[in-house]
C-alpha cells in the first residue's frame, strides 16, 4: 500500500499533469530524498539525495543548452572538472532501426550500448550476442558507432537511412548550435553510444562525469523526456520536459576524493556575553536582523575559552561585551585574524560590519 | 522492515546521539517530508512538510529565547501577528504531584490539561473524573492552574511544594529573564497548563499560535528536550537540546486566510531574442552569473506574446535582443512599470542593473 518514491521525475510529471493551469514554461528545482529498491552496498544507500532541475513547456534545444550551461557553473562553484557527454535518443534508435534489427529488441540493445564505457568494445558484442542479435547485426552496429563522431554525424546527414535519423540529427544540430555559441562547448562530447539507460527519455540524453575520471560513475544526467506527462494523463500528448539530476552523493565523493575542505564559518561575528547576557541576545538579533550571520556564546564560558572557539571555527570578528565597557556604551570588537581589538560604539555596531 | 519517519526531532537525536564527535553547541535546521499513522482528513495529509531549528549543548534558557525571537523574525516576514505561549513541564508535573495525583497518572492528566484551549474547563474536568481522579483532587488542580499567571507564579515562589516546582521556576525565571531583556516580551505569554502533548519535553514547553485566533491549531511549537539522545545511547544521559518546529501547511493556510499573495516575480530579467536565440542565451548566462535572477522566452513568441508574459509574471525590465541592434553592439531594454525603452550599449549590460 505504502511506497517509497525511487525519483523526483515522476512526481513531477505527476504534478504537472494533474495541474492544467499551471502557466508555461515552467521551471522547478527540488532537492529531496528517494529510495533504491536495488542491492545496496558501500557508496549505494537504500535512501539517498537527489538535486533536480527540470524545465516544461519547451520545444527548443535551448532548454537543454540552459540546463548544462547551469550544470557548468555549478561545477565551477564545486571546484569540480567535468565534461558533458551528450546524445540524441531519436539518432540511436534510428541506428538501431537501419541496421534491421527488431523492435523488440532495441531497448535492450540501447541498454548493452550504455555500458560500452564500463564493459569495453568486447563486453558489449558478447552481450549482443547472448541477446540473439546476429553476428552480421553487431558488426553493421559497430561498423557505424565506432566512427569518428564527426565522420558518423557527416554520413548520417548526407544519407539519413530514416525519419527517426532525420528527426534525431535535427534535435543534435539544434543543441549542438547553443552549445557551440556559448561557453560550454570546450567540456562538451557528442557520444552516440549514450543512452542513460531509462527508457523515459525521447531526445537528447546528457551525462557529467569528473574530468580526470578518477570516479567512473556520472555526477549528473538528464534528458528530454517528452511524454511522461502525456502518460500520467493518458491522453498519448507530448508535453516538452527537460530535465538534469546531481547526485549528492557522488559529488560528495567527489569533493572529498580531491579533498576540499571548504571552511567556510557558520558566522561572521561571535558574541561572547561578560554577565551581559540579555543585551549580547539583543546585539545578536541586531545584527542577524542587518543579514550578519551571528553566533553567541551560550554556556557562559570563560573568555579564553570563547575565545578559543571562535578562532577554530574560523569566525573573524569577535565581539565581547563586558559590563564596564557597557556602561560607557561600548562593546570591545576583536579581529581574529590579525588579533586587533577596538572599542566602539553600541549604536554604531550595525556600521561597523557593513 | 520499512517505516516512515513521523518528525525529524527523532532522527537528529540519533544523529547527535551517534557521532559523539560533532563540535558543541550544534545548532542545526531541516526542511523535510515527515509522515503520520494518525487518521488522515482535509488539511491533515499522510504526508507532510517539517522545518525544523534546533540547539544541542546549551543548557542556558539563552537557547530557548534565540529560538522564540527567530520564531518572532520569521512571522514578521510572512505578515503574520502571532504570539508565543510558554510554559515549562518540571512545573506542571510539579503541580500535579503537589496535589497527590499518582505518578502513572502524571501522563494523562497533562495530555487532559492541554486541551484546556479546545474543550473548555468543564471538558477537561470530566475527562480527569473518567481518567479516575478524585473530585478532591480536580478541584484543588484547577484552583491552582486557573489562578491568574502572576498570582500562581508568586504563590509557588513564595513556597514552592516541591523540587521539581522549584526547578520548574528557576527555569521559568531565567528564561522570563532573557524574554523580558529582548523585544518578544509583548507576544509572550505564560500558560501554565500548556504541555505539548508528547512526552519528549523535559523543560520549556512553547506554542505559537496566530494573535487574530482565525486558525485555533498552533503554527509553531517547541521545547526542551534533555532526554532524548541520552536514551538512544542508553546511558541515561542528559544532552540539553531545544528545538522548534514549524508547520508549513498551517501556515500556507495562515497565508491564504490571509489573502496574502506575493507577486515576487521569479525573475529580475527577461530576456526576448528576435532570432537572435544563441546571443540571448550568453546573455542570460552573463546576467545571471552577476547574481541577476534572468529568464529567456524560449518558445519563438511573437514579441507582444513576450511581453505580455513579462507583464502578467511582474518582471521589471525586458532585454529585447534584435538583430539590428545587436549589429551595432546594443540592446533594448524596457522598464515594465513606466513603460519606457532604451538602448544600452551590449558591454554595459551588467552595469545597468547593479
């Protein structure tokens, strides 16, 4: 009766299709968990953290191109290399379809095709073959896949076997446009072997991977996925969506394998109250009411100690307010880093920390 | 094997409880899905939404005052008058055994006592008579909690009954201390049978509830919970810890009884490329890189489409990127509250909305 949800994009979709009104384009980000029903290990919690972005409402190529430009800069902030490598879904099963082999077949071809990074050239054939996929079929397959992908893009274009080819190189030319005009080009990768695995995307398909490769596994994926939306309401309409995730956890990895420490201080200014508990309450909420992060210390300890504590949690001011200084209307205001103390004025303390 | 969780105060206990390593005091807040088993109606959903603040490590009632004029800032931003009621449960238990009310009892009358505000006095009196109590005994309770707060108050110091009393005041005491020395003083108000249900809460027991009664459930509620991560060690332990949790359906609710409606528009800039899609896209990645919250049609709307769009989502200024202006290194820029235009050279573009 009660299940856990396994992601954020068929809530989503479930959202949208269930409010007609909402007004288009539509553009949410949802940070929230959700739960594997898969073996779980070291590295693979049964709940982990999801980061989406999706964007509804929107044909373009440009939404796509919007989301990995942002993808890039969030990386930036991360400190993170990486690079995207991209795909059109329309362009692979249209491979799929030229070469003859069957429908039914061609979602799980596209799902061998994915792990040609993880299991090699090899791994893959022998996969396709075990599938019932005629020797002749694999090799037409990689005979074509395997081009230089300038090469392979060339001779789809000039001779394009089928509509879904047309239609995918259509959607590929389209992104590959914005992406060329903007400044992601450089970390960008036309892979036509990508496929992200899930069957819910219908055009192009994106993954981000570390840079150096030191973690194999993608930090981030996403697609178009035009007709989940349509399927929730059952009517077979299409309804534009696209859409990237960022895996916490292996971004923490990540961080931790390049071993940033980010000691960024949950304050700017540490209030240590001298039995003046009540107004170092009150400048505290002045100054978190003036947008200054502020912390006060709470267990009445000493001032070397306060002190102590300030300077390891890498706070840089330190305000202490004494009872004599007090009463000539002052507070004492240390800089932790070059240990300078100064007495200022109670009504001008706002000022001092703009 | 699978449970949900039902509030987030229990698993930051284990949190605390399990990394005996995190610096001291913690202060902590967390936004998140929490479910409940309880019957399910309109306005009461199996499923749910939690903020939650807590301070782990202060002993001083300081904690419980940064909490409520938090609480006090936050409801000042959402427009909402409130006022806080507070009282602390080493009192009320304290009370209750003055009287001779049996231990085992001490539990059910508190919950009895709590819905003093929903089902009146002669509700809750013949809820304690089924519950076994002597009529003796209800009496002589309610001469006591329905004394006027500052007679109670003065009585109990004057000859506080017994040790937990006395506890109870000195808590009450330095935590009125720290209420009357800050600016939530006129919002505060002692409630001596409030109790907040759950058994968790050790000391300080709070309630916030809307000035205007226009909702009777409580918006806001917290306490101190001493006992909690020492019975996940199962040391017997007392780790201090207040926390306050908001609800945030009641207080969407709140908001729409209200008819409060913020028209913050999602964006400061929208950007309309006239066929000039790849530019438009730079410059949005350029604005928004400068902190600038920027939107970009990316459907091929006729201009007045556009614009209308910008209208009626409230965004203040409109780039429309023509091809003729771009040509001679410009861009228009519309102010949508007065209508006017201009033309700001490309390179200055930043410039004009610092």
């Amino acid at each position: 009766e009660i299940g856990l949800r396994y992601d954020l994009t068929v809530p989503f979709a479930r959202v949208i299709g269930m409010n007609p009104n909402i007004k288009m384009p539509f553009k949410r980000y949802e940070i929230g968990k959700v739960f594997r029903n898969g073996p779980v290990k070291t590295g693979r919690s049964r709940e982990f953290i999801q980061c989406d972005v999706d964007i509804v409402g929107v044909k373009s190529m440009m939404a796509e191109a919007e989301l990995m430009i942002m993808a890039k800069d969030i990386y930036k902030m991360l400190e993170l290399d990486i690079f995207i490598s991209f795909n059109n879904r329309k362009l692979l099963s249209g491979i799929i379809k030229s070469i003859g082999i069957s429908e039914e077949l061609e979602g799980t071809v596209i799902l061998s095709l994915d792990k040609l990074e993880k299991i090699g050239e090899e791994g893959v054939k022998s996969e396709l073959e075990s599938k019932g996929l005629t020797n002749e079929n694999i090799s037409k397959l990689f005979s074509i896949i395997m081009m230089k992908e300038e090469k392979l893009l060339e001779r789809l274009r000039n001779n394009p076997p089928n509509e879904l080819i047309r239609q995918g190189l259509k959607e590929l030319d389209e992104l590959i446009y914005y992406v060329e005009a903007s400044n992601i080009k450089d970390i960008c990768r036309f892979s036509p072997c990508l496929a992200r695995g899930l069957e819910i995307y219908t055009g192009t398909v994106f993954e981000i991977f570390l840079a150096d490769g030191s973690i194999s596994s993608s930090l981030s994926g996403g697609g178009r996925y035009d007709k989940i939306i349509g399927a929730f309401l059952n009517n077979g309409g299409e309804y534009p969506a696209v859409g990237i995730t960022f895996g916490l956890d292996v971004i923490h990895l990540a961080l931790e394998h390049k071993n940033i420490e980010r000691n960024m201080p949950a304050a700017q200014v540490y209030i240590i109250p001298l039995d003046t508990d009540s107004l170092s309450l009150n400048l505290a909420t002045r100054l978190r009411r003036q947008g200054i992060p502020t912390d006060i210390e709470m267990n009445k300890r000493k001032l070397r100690k306060s002190l102590e504590y300030a300077g390891k949690q890498g706070i840089p001011f330190v305000i202490i307010v004494g009872e004599d200084e007090v009463k000539r209307g002052k507070v004492r205001i240390k800089n932790m880093k070059d240990g300078f103390e100064t007495e200022i004025d109670l009504s001008k303390l706002e000022l001092f920390f703009k």
